[in-house]
C-alpha cells in the first residue's frame, strides 16, 4: 500500500515536471502576441543611428521586441512573432544585403504583418524598398507599410521624425 502511494506520488512528481518542463519550453520558443521581431542586416557606424531610433521608438510605443542581424542570423526564425520590423541599408546597386537574403528564405512569415524600412545615401533606396517589399509579398507577408529614405541631406530630427510615423503603424 505504502509502494503504490510512492509510486503514485512519483508518477505525480514526473507528470507535473513534465508539465512545467513543457510550459518553459513553450514560453521560450512562443513569443507573447505583442513581442515583434526587429531585424536589420548588421550593426556598424552606418546602420546604427537607424537601428537605434528604431529600439527607442518601439521601446517608446510599449511595443517588446527580440532583434537579430540577419548577417550572423541567416536562419532566424520569424515564426514565433506576430510583427516584423525589417530595417536594411543599400550596400551597392546590386541590392544583395543579409536582410534581403533573409527574406528570401521567409522562415514563418506566411501571414505576418511585415514592416519595411530602407536607408541609403543618395542611391537605389527606392529600388531596395520595392524588392523588399515584392520578396515579402511572394513569401506571403502582409505588408502594412514601407518607406525608404536618402539620408543625405536629411538632418538627425528627420530622420527620426520618420521612423516614428512609420513605425506608429504597429499600433492597432
Ligand atoms: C558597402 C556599402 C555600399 C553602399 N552602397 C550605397 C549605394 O549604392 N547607394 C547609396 O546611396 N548608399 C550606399 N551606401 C551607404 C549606406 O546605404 C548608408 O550608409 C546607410 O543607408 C546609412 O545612411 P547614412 O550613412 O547616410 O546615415 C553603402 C554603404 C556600404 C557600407
């Protein structure tokens, strides 16, 4: 009598391990509804005013978020996600950057509503824009919103200024 309430209670302990064990994985794979995904090709003197305007403005609207580089993160994952923050920069006319390359993949973004924001200096800024834009339509993506910007002769407020306004697309 007193083997078959251990073994029960055992049983029990392994069961509720399980479960906990399952919860943890899950939470850990799943990303809550509200958590989007920012990803943009690297980080260097180049990209990172960008990428920081974007951190500050999604921290701003409330909005949690995970972010990868696409150059060192070429598999990752967009599935657990709801929303995606793409960030590239043109890197030369033929348009190839680890954020394209990425997309291309389109790992779990059937379905996703897929924001798309270009930088470049003064060249093919529009033209990454609508190949970004076409290789997240073909992989399925919802696309709620795309700008590019020229940098050059825009001053740091500018900038700013629009990253925010796209960016308040997110928001329901
Ligand atoms: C390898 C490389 C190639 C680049 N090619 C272009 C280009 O073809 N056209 C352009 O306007 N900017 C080009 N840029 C500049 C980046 O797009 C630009 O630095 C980035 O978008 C950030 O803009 P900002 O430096 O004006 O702030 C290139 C940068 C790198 C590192």
């Amino acid at each position: 009598m007193i083997r078959i309430a251990g073994t029960r209670s055992a049983a029990a302990v392994a069961v509720l391990f399980i479960v906990i064990v399952a919860v943890a994985a899950s939470q850990d794979t799943l990303a809550s509804p509200d958590t989007a995904l920012f990803i943009y090709d690297k980080i260097d003197d180049n990209s990172r005013f960008y990428i920081e305007a974007v951190r500050e403005n999604l921290g701003g609207m409330g909005i949690p978020f995970k972010e990868a580089a696409a150059e060192t993160e070429k598999n990752y994952d967009a599935s657990p996600y709801h929303r995606v923050i793409v960030y590239s920069m043109v890197m030369g006319f033929n348009m190839i950057s680890p954020v394209r390359s990425w997309l291309r993949k389109g790992e779990g973004l059937t379905g996703k509503d897929v924001l798309i924001l270009v930088t470049a200096n003064r060249w093919f800024n529009e033209k990454q824009r609508k190949e970004l834009v076409k290789i997240a339509g073909d992989r399925q993506a919802n696309v709620i919103d795309a700008v590019s910007m020229a940098t050059e002769k825009l001053s740091d407020e500018k900038k700013q200024k629009t990253i925010g306004k796209h960016l308040a697309r997110l928001q329901p």
